[in-house]
C-alpha cells in the first residue's frame, strides 16, 4: 500500500499528526521568542506596508502582517517578528503609546494565548476581605473571577438572549438581568457566571460591546465593591469627541494605557447618539494620569480632544469659583464713585480690562459695580484685601457676581463675621 505524502518545505515527507505539529510551533516560537511583537489598537488605515515602515528603523525584519477578518477588514492588530531578540527588545521602549495615525500604539513581547489568559486571570481575581467565619478566600475570589457585570443592554433583552451570546465562549452556568422591585422592567444590567475562569476571561476579551437588540452591551469583571467605581480614584473625562466615536473605540483608544474597570461614551437618552464626551476608569491611579499626560490635546478623528480627571458636580462648582471668579461684584458704593474711581481702588491688584458703575435712567448711581480682570488669580486677591472694607463711611462687599436669585438668597442667610 502506497503511504500518503505531503509537502512540506519542498520535500515530502508522511503527515503528521495534530500533536506533532504543535509541538514544532511551540519550538520555532520558543527559538524566537522576544523576536516577535505583538500590537493592538493600530488605526483602520494601517496596513502591512505602514506597519513595515513605523518599525523598520529598530532592525531587520523578517515578517509584518495586520490581522484581517474574512471581510478583509483590520482587526486593530497585527506582528511584527525581528531577526533577533536584541533588534526587537528597543522598539516597545519608544514605540508603545506612539501616535500611529489617529490612535496610541499599543506594543509588547508577543506571548502564547494561554499566556495571556493566565495574565489577565490572575489579575482579576481580586483578593477580597474574607466572608465571616470563613478562614479562606479561595472560593470568594473563584466566584468573582468567574462572575460577569453586562450592563447598557436595551430594555427588551431576555436573559435566553444574553446566555446565547456569551455561551460562545465557554458554559454558562446562570444569568440574571436585575428588575424594578416595582414594575418587573429590566435596570439596564444583568450578572453572568460561567463555570471557568478561562470562558469569563473570553468573553470579556471577545464580545465586549457586542450588539444586542440593536445597542453595544458593556462587560466587566463583577466587582462587589461598589464604591470604587464612586470614588472617582483613576477615573478620567474625555470631551469633545467626534460624535462617531463610541464606547468601543473608546475602550480601544485608551486600553493602551491599562487596565480598564469600566469605559462609556453619554448619549442622549431619546436618540442614543453621542453627547461628545465620555469617561473611562482605570484599575489604578498611575495609569490613569499616564493615560491624561499622553493624551490631552491630541486629535482622534481630526477634533483635539480634552482629557483630564473626572470631578463631581460640587467638585467642578468649586473649582469653577476658584478658576472662573475673573469678574468682581462690588456693592455699597457711595453715590460720587464713577467708573474711574472704581477702577483705581482694583487696579494695583492687577490687569483690569473694565470696571463699570450701574445707573438708572437718569443717569444716578445704584451703588453697585462690577470690575472685570485679565486673570482669576488678581480677582481673587482683590477680594480678599478689600470685602468689607470701609470706602467713604460704607462697607464694600467685594464678590463673586450672584447670577441666580438662589445665590443672592442663601448669600443674605449667612451670618455676618
């Protein structure tokens, strides 16, 4: 009986089994291994020859390529292999978080899949406070390792829907979209648990903001502890954004710079598109601040963008009282002040770019102003040398303009000191 022959390397020779040919890849990719990097996040335009060019200048290269799916569209990343280890180890240095087109390069030593997983594995499982009366957290950490927050789902999925997406990537023990106590409709989030650390890990690489019903579904490690995602800690806000630009890309623009907890791009409620901003949270506050350094003022889709940390309502009104107070409200003026007198009782504190006296039709003083300066630091100092001070037998009241009746009001309540 004739033995079947294959070529291979121009030679024939018998066919070998699965094992055999596994084994020869993991031994030609232990040969090379720190010769051949791994990138993501590259921009859609980047293509073989592109990729080729940004990184030949680090040595020889002996294969590029830009992962494609059957469409033949990019994946958002690709391999480059160097002849030697040594030409690969300079180019993550300089390259990694370099603008390539429109995006930051994400580069590293290429590594196994299982590798990978490993990694991301056993950074996300968390070691939690011990349960009470309970010696060992083994369990505890098995649970939220395995365990999936989906949120943003659109209000008619059904659970039978979300089982059916995420048991692509491996058995799905429960899901549970949480309810209205009140009216049984859906909150928008629902929990996952698989029964492998491997299909949760998956599933949070492979089908992140995958469409269900029409809208981008978000997944994310459960994370119990709520009050992380509260504190603001590694948080950041991103604004003006392309209004093209959704969570996805988003997620995608900043990964580079590490682990995100959680990634969304506001919408407006009735017809879900953009708003131009967003948010993103990182695991920790070093990447986070990496992530504003290297990113603020950079242009994605051609619009510069603003990145910075995020601030809650009653931190942004602070800060707006510090960073905006450029104009000065002054009231109780005597009658014979006229706009020039005004204006030299403040200008030795600064730049005045006006000052100005309110009258009434016929021309009489309402005993108040306002002197506007250059820059909110000057303003501030006026109004600490002169609120309260006595100017031809009145108290001045030297201020931050009250522009709502609520302010003026809760301004007379205070005491006087």
């Amino acid at each position: 009986m004739a033995r079947k022959l294959m070529a291979r390397n121009g030679m024939l020779e018998k066919p070998r089994k699965k094992f055999e040919r596994e084994s020869e890849l993991r031994r030609q990719f232990e040969k090379m291994r720190g010769a051949n990097l791994y990138l993501k996040n590259l921009d859609e335009s980047t293509d073989d020859d592109k990729l080729r060019q940004a990184f030949h200048g680090y040595g020889t290269i002996t294969s590029c390529k830009v992962m494609r799916d059957f469409d033949g569209h990019s994946k958002g990343s690709g391999f480059v292999a160097f002849s030697s280890p040594d030409e690969a180890s300079r180019a993550p240095a300089e390259m990694n978080m370099k603008m390539v087109g429109r995006k930051p390069l994400y580069v590293a030593r290429a590594e196994r899949k299982e590798e990978r997983r490993a990694k991301l594995q056993a950074h996300f499982s968390y070691q939690l406070p011990n349960p009470v009366g309970n010696g060992s957290n083994n369990v505890f950490n098995r649970f939220v390792s395995t365990s999936l927050y989906v949120e943003d789902l659109e209000p008619n999925v059904t659970p039978s829907q979300i089982f059916d997406l995420l048991e692509r990537t491996g058995h799905v023990l429960s899901v549970r979209i949480c309810e209205d106590v009140n009216t049984n409709r859906s909150l928008g989030y629902a929990y996952v648990n698989y029964s492998s650390i491997e299909s949760a890990s998956r599933a949070l690489d492979e089908l992140n903001f995958t469409p269900l019903n029409g809208k981008p579904i978000r997944i994310m490690y459960a994370n119990f502890d709520r009050s992380i995602g509260k504190s603001g800690l590694a948080n950041i806000f991103i604004k003006n954004l392309d209004k093209a630009i959704d969570s996805k890309v988003l997620y995608e623009t900043f990964c580079v710079f590490g682990t995100i907890l959680s990634c969304k791009i506001a919408t407006d409620d009735a017809s879900g598109l953009s708003k131009g901003y967003g948010f993103v949270q990182f695991e920790q506050d070093e990447e986070a601040q990496n992530a504003i350094e290297k990113m603020n003022g950079k242009h994605i889709n051609e619009k510069q963008v603003y990145v910075g940390p995020f601030m809650r309502m009653h931190e942004r009104e602070k800060a707006d009282e510090i960073t905006k107070f450029n104009n000065v409200f002054v009231k109780n003026l005597s009658e014979s002040v006229s706009d020039e007198v005004l204006r030299n009782y403040f200008v030795e504190y600064g730049t005045i770019t006006s000052s100005v006296v309110m009258r009434d039709g016929d021309g009489n003083s309402k005993c108040f102003g306002f002197v506007n300066f250059e820059n909110a630091h000057d303003a501030a100092n006026c109004f600490k040398s002169l609120n309260g001070n006595k100017i031809d037998g009145k108290e001045w009241y030297v201020g931050k303009p009250q522009k709502k009746k609520f302010e003026r009001e809760s301004e007379l309540r205070r005491p006087l000191n």
